[in-house]
C-alpha cells in the first residue's frame, strides 16, 4: 500500500506564500513523474505543475514566475512554494504521483485547502 499525505494548505492573504508538502510513504515502490493539481468549487481539476525524476518542471500558465515545484528523491517528497498568492489561486490542492509497485499506476493524496482571502 502506497499513500500520499500533503500538508501545509490554509488561509492566507493575497500577496502571501505557502509551502505545500507531499510526502509518499508505504513498502517497496518506485515513483516516476509527480505533480500538483487543484480543484476549486465548480470547476474541474487541474494541473498546477509537474515535475520528472530528473527536476525537469512544467506550470499552468497561470502560475508561472510565482510558483516552484520542487522534489527530494531521497525522501519521497515533493514541493510547492506559492508566492504572490492570488484569490483565484483558491482551491483544494491534490498530489499525484506515478508509481510503480507491480506496475505503473497514478497516485492521488487526500488534498489540502488553500484559500486565498483578505
């Protein structure tokens, strides 16, 4: 069994920061890609960024320049430093990871809340 746990969501004013944490955690697994994605009421999910084993990264555009994602290999853990926060950068925020235990399959956590408000 493999699970994703993020951490570090909450309320914060616009222009501020956060740091969003997932780590994986189980026996026996290889991770591939892993990314952040978020939802925020009424609209469908999406890409915020991905990053491969390597560190290369991709954004939304949205979020380019304010933004960083971020992993450590070694500890199973991926990142996601938001600066120059935003009202519409409210949502719940998802990790998702590749990885491979008998075969490749997508990984989501739980999600963490990210609100954005004065």
């Amino acid at each position: 069994q493999v699970q994703l746990v993020e951490s570090g969501g909450g309320l914060v004013q616009p222009g501020g920061s956060l740091r969003l944490s997932c780590v994986a955690s189980g026996s026996t697994f290889s991770i591939g890609a892993m990314g952040w994605y978020r939802q925020a009421p009424g609209k469908e999910r999406e890409l915020v960024a991905g990053i491969t084993v390597s560190g290369r990264a991709n954004y939304v555009d949205s979020v380019k320049g304010r933004f960083t994602i971020s992993r450590v290999n070694a500890k199973n853990t991926v990142y996601l430093q938001m600066n120059s926060l935003k009202p519409e950068d409210t949502a719940r925020y998802y990790c998702n990871a590749e990885i491979y235990k008998s075969s490749w399959n997508d990984y989501w956590g739980q999600g963490t809340q990210v609100t954005v408000s004065s």
